[in-house]
C-alpha cells in the first residue's frame, strides 16, 4: 500500500489544515495509508541537564502527542484512517528518513506564505526534498 506522510506544524494550524485537506483529497482519490508525524526538536544540554533521559523524552512525546490532536481531528471528521508518529531530532532530516523508512512516497507540507527564514535558509519542504535527493522515488508537496 502507498503511503502519504503529513508532516505536521505545531506552530501554524493553517498549514496543517492545507496538508490534511490534501491528505484527504488523495486518499478518497487512491487506497493509500496517512502517517501523521510531529518532529520534536533536541533540546539544548543548558536545558537537558535538568532532566533525566527517560523524564525527557517522555516530555518530548507528550507534548508532541499533544501537538497531533489537531491534525488527527480534522482526519477524524473526515473519517480518514491514520497512524501517528512523534519523532525526536532536527526536522528537515527526520522527516527524509521518516519517509525512507515508512516507505512514504509523497510528504505533505501544506501551503503557507513566504517567511524571512524560508528565503534565508530554504523551506523545510525544500530542504527536505534536497535530502531525499533527485529521482521520482519521493514526491514533496507545499511549501
């Protein structure tokens, strides 16, 4: 079975809304899985030093989990089956790998308008797609 991976942003509901409306559009269209992902980031050792390992990352996955309520709510009035994932690391390479490995072959970003670290730096859609590397093996869509 096809899968689509939906990358989910914590930090901008309307982008997320967009990548699950895509989401949905593909899914009634093709028999394909939905992988919901939220991409925790490492925390820095000056804020690590207070917790222990096991105390952070439970910390990490709750408010990650958390973070996926919103998009798992909009698949579920859609009546959209899916799969929730909360991964920790830098979120351009942990969303290749996360394709890589769930066999996703598309990634969904959602449409968002342009910002000064996107011009600077590349969005994280394009620097995810640098990381996958040319070929048509993955498919990255948004912005």
């Amino acid at each position: 079975m096809r899968q689509v991976l939906i990358a989910v942003d914590a930090h901008s509901p309307a982008r997320t809304r967009s990548a699950v409306e895509q989401a949905v559009r593909i899914w009634r269209d093709e028999f394909v899985g939905i992988r919901l992902v939220r991409v925790q980031p490492r925390l820095s050792g000056h804020v690590a030093m207070f917790f222990g390992t096991r105390e952070l990352q439970k910390m990490q996955l709750e408010e990650g989990t958390e973070e996926l309520k919103f998009a798992q709510g909009l698949l579920d009035a859609a009546g959209v089956p899916y799969t929730s994932t909360v991964l920790i690391g830098r979120s351009a390479e942990t969303i290749a790998q996360a394709a890589r490995e769930f066999g996703c072959d598309r990634i969904l970003f959602g449409e968002e308008g342009p910002s000064l670290a996107g011009r600077m730096f590349g969005s994280l859609a394009e620097q995810v797609r640098h990381l996958l590397g040319p070929g048509n093996a993955y498919q990255v869509i948004g912005s």
